[in-house]
C-alpha cells in the first residue's frame, strides 16, 4: 500500500508533516504519496481527474450535487459519496474543482474541512476568485488545514491523459510535498508555483483575459481583411506566421473557420471570470481599458446569446454585427 504523506512512518498516532510532529521532513518521496482523497465536482474535468488518481494508486471518494455522476465517477475506478462531509470524512487532501466561486463557497462549509484528516491540504483547482478563496482559505486555516490553489489549464482530454497545466499559489513547501500528487494529472515542468496564494488564480484569469482578448481581435482583424478583400485563407497563414502570430491563430482559429465556437465552457461562466479580473485591476490600481473592452463585448455576448456554452460566442457577436461569418 502506498504510504500517505501525512502518516508517520513509525505508525505513530501524530501525522506525518502535520503540525507538532516535524513540518520540515521530506515527505514528498515516491513511496509516501498520499491516498486518501476527496474529490468534489464530477464535471468535465473533475470526472477524468478522479481517473487520474484512481490510477495512480489512490483511493478517491467523490461527491457532486448531481447524483446522476454517480455512474460515471464509479466507472473511472473512483467511490461515490452523497454529501461533500462524508466525501471528506478522514481524507488526507480534499480536491475541488467545480464552476466557480459561487460554487466553491457553497461546496465547502466548515463541516467539511473539520471531517479531514489532520494535517490534511486542500488543492482547489477551481478557476476561483482570489477574494472567495481567501475566505475559503481562512475557514480551512481554522480547522488546521493546508492550502494550495492550482487552477487548471486545459481540456477534459488534456485532463483524461495527464497532461494539464497547473497554475500553483500557496507555500512552496507544501507544493513540493503534494507534488507526486499533482503528476498524476501534470507533468512536472507543467506544474507552476507562481507565488503565494492568490497568484496561483490570478494567473489563470490573467491568461483567460489574453485568449479572450486575442480572440476578439483577431476576428476584427479578419473581418476587416475580408471586406477589404483579402482572402481568408491567405491572410490566416499570413498572420500565423508573421510578428502578430499567436497560439490562437495557430491552433484554435480553424475551429471558427469549421463553424465550431468551442462549446466546452459556458459563455456566462467566461464573463464572471473577465469581470473578476477587471475588478482587481481596479483594486490594485493598474490600467485595464483593454480588459474592460474585452468583458464588455462578452457582456454584449451574454445578454445576445444566454448562459449558453461557447468560447468564441462573442467572436459570434462580431460576425453578427458584421453581416459575415469567418469560414473557410
């Protein structure tokens, strides 16, 4: 059995790592992973995460106010629990990852972070708000619990095959002691410690506001070229390769030209995330004319299309406006 990292290897009654035993020990070997974890959220990533872990050797209880996942959380190998308390009930990490803040705060209440296990660490992979999960993290400081935040970069297909990327804030210290845990689901120069809590979540949002910016952009540069009659074709390759090339053009843009406005993210759940970063550009007193641009042509989108999913629904709107849809 492996060994969990917050298990004293003498079998002694105090946890491994945990306060008042030694804080300082290595205890991130392959040999003392942890493996008990309760895992909250069974949607489009939480479901091949629990794959993940359940592959790598631990022992994963899921929870999810859907009880309609239960087939599918079962089906990756991982057990089933009908309250995020029972989930919890003894765990050694508990791992979030549903919608978004709202979400978080209403999953995680005091009941749960008192069922872990001492010495336990919270990993919320959430594409939270640093102002919720500072709340959140408060609550879990309370009850003796560690804390990272490692929100996700990629697909529920990047999350099935181990290749996502983590975006780390918290203690560098307990990241290096929950990393074999995080390569279950990352590869190792794929996992970023970016700072101290709230970076972590920042990051995501930041990269969020460039994709979504760079999105908009580039289609009013193509509707542009259109109408003045350059060909689409030729001004894509054109731009991939020139000094305005980005991973955008390159590698998402001919989903658009195929008709797909990437319906794996909800349009809704886009703008609450641009609105958040707007607003702590707001707080912390830098420039955000270009980030205010970005979140009103999504609020634009939003009151068009609905809550609907959609990435490049606001890439929609412009082609709406336009009279032209950028096909291929």
């Amino acid at each position: 059995m492996i060994r969990s990292v917050f298990e004293r290897p003498d079998g002694g009654g105090l946890p491994w790592c945990a306060g008042g035993y030694d804080r300082h020990n290595d205890c991130h070997g392959g040999d003392s992973m942890p493996t008990r974890i309760a895992l909250v959220g069974a949607g489009r990533m939480g479901t091949p995460l629990a794959g993940r872990f359940v592959s790598a050797g631990h022992t994963v209880t899921v929870s999810d106010l859907r009880p309609e996942r239960e087939e599918a959380v079962r089906s990756s190998g991982a057990s089933w629990a009908p309250s995020v308390a029972t989930a919890a009930a003894g765990a050694d990490v508990l791992v979030s990852v549903v919608p978004g803040p709202d979400e978080a705060a209403a999953a995680l209440p005091d009941a749960v972070f008192a069922a872990l296990a001492p010495g336990a660490v919270w990993i919320d992979m959430t594409s939270n708000s640093p102002a919720t999960a500072r709340q959140l993290r408060e609550r879990a400081g309370a009850h003796g619990v560690e804390v990272l935040e490692a929100p996700i970069g990629g697909s529920p297909d990047d999350a099935e095959h181990g290749r996502l990327r983590l975006f780390v804030g918290g203690s560098a210290e307990v990241l290096d002691r929950c990393r074999p845990l995080l390569e279950a689901v990352a590869t190792p120069d794929q996992i970023r410690h970016m700072g101290g809590p709230g970076t972590g979540y920042t990051t995501k949002l930041l990269i969020n506001l460039l994709w979504f910016g760079q999105a908009t952009a580039t289609a009013e540069a193509l509707l542009l070229g259109r109408r003045a009659g350059i060909d689409l074709a030729a001004l894509h390759e054109t731009l991939a390769d020139s000094a305005a090339g980005s991973d955008f053009i390159r590698r998402d843009l001919p989903a658009l030209f195929a008709g797909d406005y990437l319906p794996s993210y909800g349009l809704h759940r886009i703008h609450d995330q641009l609105e958040v970063i707007a607003g702590e550009a707001r707080d912390l007193g830098t420039p955000h004319e270009m980030a205010d641009a970005v979140l009103r042509l999504h609020r634009l989108a939003l009151e068009r299309f609905g809550p609907v999913d959609g990435e490049l629904l606001a890439v929609a709107l412009l082609e709406e406006a336009a009279g032209t849809l950028l096909r291929l």
